[in-house]
C-alpha cells in the first residue's frame, strides 16, 4: 500500500470530528484518510481530482480563526489540522474508524425529513 502515497519520514496528527489519528506527512487529506481506513476508502467511489465533490470536509488549520470548506483530494495534511465536518461519503467510508462521532456528524448533515428515519434506524439497531 505504501506505493499509493507520496513519500513520508513521519506521521502528523490530525483529528477528524473530535477523534485523533496519526497519518503520513506530505500527503492530500484524502490520501491520509485511506490510510486510516485503506479497506474503504475506495478508488472508484472518490475521483481524486476535484471533480465528484464527495470528499468535501470542513477544515481548521491552527494559524487560522475558524473551520474553512476544503476538497480533500486537493489538500495537503497538516499537523493540528482539525476536521469538523466530512461529506456523507466520507462518513459512510470512516464510520467504523470514527465510531458513534460517524453517527452524530451524519445525523446533524441530513434534511429534517430524514434526521427522523436516522433516529428511528438508530432505535431499532438498539434493540
């Protein structure tokens, strides 16, 4: 797998809706979230380019004031970047990796009409 990423001497952390991870310096953020996940985060389903829009995430570097919208397929990692916010096909890759932050973050992205369904899906999962 290591031939997928740009050469790296050390691993940066970064935290991604509140959880921390170390991932490869010198590296775009969606590279570095295939790292945390090689298993789902899949060639075919993100176009690497800029052109599907699908690996949008809110941003926030520490120089800067507040969260910023980014493409991650266009971004390089960063130590102390903080991601806020990740499009619903991140979510849906990381979730296993993110635990029930996954969860939270798809919820308070959907329409109203659909934070029900999640909620009744949720109940019934848990019981």
């Amino acid at each position: 797998m290591s031939e997928v990423f740009r050469p790296y001497e050390k691993l940066v952390e970064i935290t991604i809706l509140g959880k921390t991870f170390l991932v490869p310096e010198r590296n775009s953020l969606l590279r570095a979230f295939q790292f945390i996940s090689p298993e789902t985060i899949p060639y075919g389903r993100f176009c690497w380019n800029q052109e599907c829009q699908f690996c949008r995430v809110d941003c926030h570097l520490p120089d800067d004031d507040r969260a910023r919208p980014i493409l991650s397929c266009k971004f390089i990692v960063s130590e102390g970047m903080a991601i806020s916010n990740l499009a619903p096909e991140l979510v849906g890759c990381l979730r296993a990796k993110l635990g029930h932050v996954a969860q939270s973050n798809r919820e308070a992205a959907a329409p109203p009409q659909t934070k029900a369904s999640l909620a009744a899906m949720a109940t019934a999962e848990n019981e």
